[in-house]
C-alpha cells in the first residue's frame, strides 16, 4: 500500500526520538507531525485527523493511557500505536482494552514499526458506505477467506461446534481472551452459513464512546445530535441479510444493551431523531474477551441481553493451551507475510520454535502473527533463527529454563520479576560472549549502547 497522502500523528517528549522517527517515516512516504505533552495533542486532535497516531506512554503533562479515552472520543476508528521504554504485560492489556492497536517496548526498530503502520493503515474502515475491508461477500471471495486449523483437539473441536451452528440462525456468543482468534470464528461461522452472500460487517464496540455507539449501531437523522450533517445508516441496516459481529459487547453502555435487547427481540431497529421502525434480517454473532458473569452479577451487564446473544457459546482457548498449534499457525502467518514481503524464507530454526511453545503468548495469535511478521522482515538467510525475536521473548525462554531451585525464589505471578530476571540474566551472558566488549554486547542485545548501561546501573551489574 502506497503510503502518499497518509498522515501520521507522533506525540512524544523525547523530541531526538520524535524528530528520528518523523524523519524515518518522512523518508517512507508519510506527512509526520510532532506534538511533545498530551495537553498540545488533544488541542491538535480538535482540529485535525490523521491516518495514524502514535503515543508515548509517559508524557509531561499524563500519560498515553490516560490520553487513549480521549483520543477515541475524538477520533474513534483512527488507530493508536503506544510505545513505552518499559515492558509492563499489566498495562499493554490495558492499553488493547482502552483501544490501542498495538503497544512496542523501547528501543524501536524502525523497520519493525514500519510494517506495523502499513498494516493498520491499509485495514482502517473510515466510512461504512463502503465497508468492502470488513465485508464477505461469498464462501469463495478471495485468498483472505482461507482459515489455518491446528492440530490440537481443542482446534478439532472448535471447527466442529462452527459446522453445527453455522447452519442455524442462532445468536452466537464467543468468549476468549484478546488476539485468540474471535473475529476469525464469527467470519467462519458467517461463511458456512446460508447468509455468506450477504455482508459480514464487524464492530469492535470497545473502540465506541458511549454516545457514538448508539449512533454506529443504529444510524441517526440529520440533525438528530450536534454534528449530524446528514442520515445515516447504522451497522444493523448495513448487515441486513447478512450477519454482524459485535466483539467486546460488554462494552456497551447500559442504555445501548437495552436498545439492542430490543432489537433482537423485535428484529426492527430505530435510527436516533426518528420514530421509524426498520425490518431487519441480520444473524448476531458477538463476543467478549471478560468474565461475563462477573460483569453482571457487578450490573455492568444485562442478564437478560446475555441470555439472548448466548443461545451458542463458543470458547476459544488461549494459544497457551493450544501449544499444538503454534507450529501451525507460525508457518501459516510466515507464508502469509513471505507473499506480502516477497520473501521466500522457509520456515524456522528448531530452537525458535522451542521458544515459541514455552513462550505464554499474552496476546495470542494477534501477538504470534506480529512477531512472525517481523522476523520474516528482519531475516536475511533462508530460515529465521532466535536472535531475530525480540529481546522479552528470548528472556522468556530463559526464565522457563530456570532450575525449579531458582524459580522458587520468585513468584510465579509477578512477570515483572521474572522477566527483569530474565533480562538480567541475558545481559551478563551476552557480556561474557562479547568478552565484556560492551558496544559488541549492545549489538547482540538488539539495543543501543545508553540503553545498555543504563540496565548495567538498574541491575548493579559492575561496568567498570
């Protein structure tokens, strides 16, 4: 994809870091603009749209998790990149919750975030009027109906549940953590049934502030709120005859779960400013990456809406219970990304896939493609090898070679602990590799030479 014309919003206080990468991505074809505090970006924000946004977590003025609820609001289906200097699982969960599409630790390689941008780009839907991008037409469309199926009995069985239901009209509700795979089972599921020739559209409904969800579900009149240039069709009418996902349903407001109660119950949906009802014939497909049930006993859930989109539940098993497929769904993502890239990388050394199955996989598949997408990138021979993946990774696989002696020191929970262990521990065997060349030990690391004695100072490890 062309990167003319496409505009791209960095904020961040390390103005070296801005004007770097500005200068980067200027080079790749993109329009760059810079803002250093979060105060002077939401002012940008109210003026301005762009392609893209990317933020630092820690800003002068807040931070970039604080800024994401701000930004949607603004500017919903725009895509937000966090980068942080810190590698924290806790608050990159949080940061996919709050919307972001992907959160990179420091130091950044600039090859690796440009292929992240050219992907998040290329599949940002800006208007539903043509919502081709989210949208199956037929069983046979194109390359990008093909799915991959595991070898694990879990995958086995998943694939059998989708051929029962497929061909019923029933509400399906699909529950599994972020980047397991949901969106990949309602299109499926869309696929095998009888509605393939009408329209798949998908919404992430954690991405909606309250008072525009109700307006992308169900359309609105011109004039129906301040900005309503026009009418406008809603998600709903867009999917009629076909079928309409609604990942991260439990985000919905309480009013917009009472609305849409009343829309699967009546089958008729009503645009905000009118009294018109609208027939409907759309098959509801959602899912939700939270413990449901917590969430209404707490009445941040309607019971009643559960009952109605549960008439099939679906659970997608996280990629750490299905080791057996990782193997599977690496070499699927690696051809994938060998077309794209026009690559012919064969496949992975026997050691990276050691890692990747003791690896926990936090993000799941959506984590896996991305980490095969970039090692395809960066890699030069005919396979790719450990040291192409990103430091935590290998760290990981440290911290589970540990003696089970030296794992008790730790607790189990704290991966925060462990992977500073882990990371500690890299350093002094890439120091003792490199005969203490610490600018040789730097390289092998995959960071910069500061950022090496930097962690030197952290770990108290003697530099001298």
């Amino acid at each position: 994809m062309s990167a003319q014309g496409k505009t791209i919003l960095v904020i961040d206080d390390d103005v070296d870091f801005a004007f770097l990468l500005k200068r980067y991505l200027t080079k790749n074809g993109y329009t760059v603009f810079t803002e250093f505090t979060a105060s002077k970006a939401i002012e940008n924000l109210k003026n301005n749209s762009y392609d893209l946004i990317i933020s630092d977590v820690r800003l002068p003025d807040g931070s970039g998790i604080q800024l994401l609820p701000q930004i949607k609001s603004l500017h919903y289906k725009t895509p937000v990149i966090l980068i942080t200097g810190y590698s924290d699982l806790k608050l990159a969960v949080k940061a996919m919750k709050l919307g972001a599409v992907d959160f990179i630790t420091k130091p950044i390689q600039h090859e690796e975030l440009l292929i992240k941008i050219k992907d998040y780009i290329s599949v940002e839907v800006t208007d539903l009027k043509d919502s081709s991008q989210k949208t199956v037409k037929s069983k046979n469309t194109s390359k990008h109906s093909k799915y991959v199926v595991g070898s694990s009995e879990a995958s086995k069985n998943l694939v059998h549940q989708i051929s029962l239901v497929a061909p019923t009209n029933f509400s399906v509700l699909i529950l599994g953590e972020s980047g397991a795979g949901k969106e990949y089972v309602a299109k499926h599921i869309h696929e095998k049934s009888e509605r393939n020739q009408g329209p798949f559209i998908a919404l992430d409904c954690g991405a909606l502030p309250g008072e525009i969800a109700g307006s992308e579900l169900f359309g609105h009149m011109k004039g129906a709120f301040t900005g309503a240039a026009k009418d406008k069709q809603g998600h709903f009418e867009q999917a009629n005859g076909g079928t309409i996902f609604l990942d991260e349903v439990g985000n919905l407001s309480y009013e917009n779960q009472i609305k849409l109660l009343r829309v699967i119950q009546e089958r008729k949906v009503k645009r905000l400013g009118s009294s018109k009802d609208i027939d409907i014939d759309v098959r509801i497909i959602a899912a939700t990456n939270e413990d449901v049930n917590l969430a209404i006993k707490e009445e941040r859930f309607r019971e009643d809406l559960y009952y109605r989109l549960n008439e099939f539940k679906v659970d997608v098993l996280p990629l750490r219970k299905r080791v057996e497929d990782i193997k599977d769904f690496a070499t699927f993502f690696l051809q994938k990304t060998n077309e794209e890239l026009d690559k012919e990388i064969r496949g992975f050394e026997p050691d990276v896939l050691e890692i990747f199955n003791k690896y926990e996989w936090p993000g799941n598949l959506r984590e896996l493609r991305n980490i095969v997408r970039r090692s395809v990138l960066l890699t030069r021979g005919e396979t790719v090898k450990k040291d192409i993946l990103p430091l935590e990774i290998q760290n990981y696989s440290l911290v589970s070679s540990l003696s089970s002696a030296t794992k008790d020191i730790y607790n189990p929970s704290n991966l925060k602990i462990a992977s500073a262990e882990a990371e500690k521990t890299a350093i002094l065997e890439a120091l003792k590799e490199c005969k203490y060349n610490k600018s040789k030990a730097a390289k092998l690391l995959n960071i910069d030479r500061k950022t090496l004695y930097n962690k030197l100072n952290n770990y108290n490890i003697d530099h001298t």
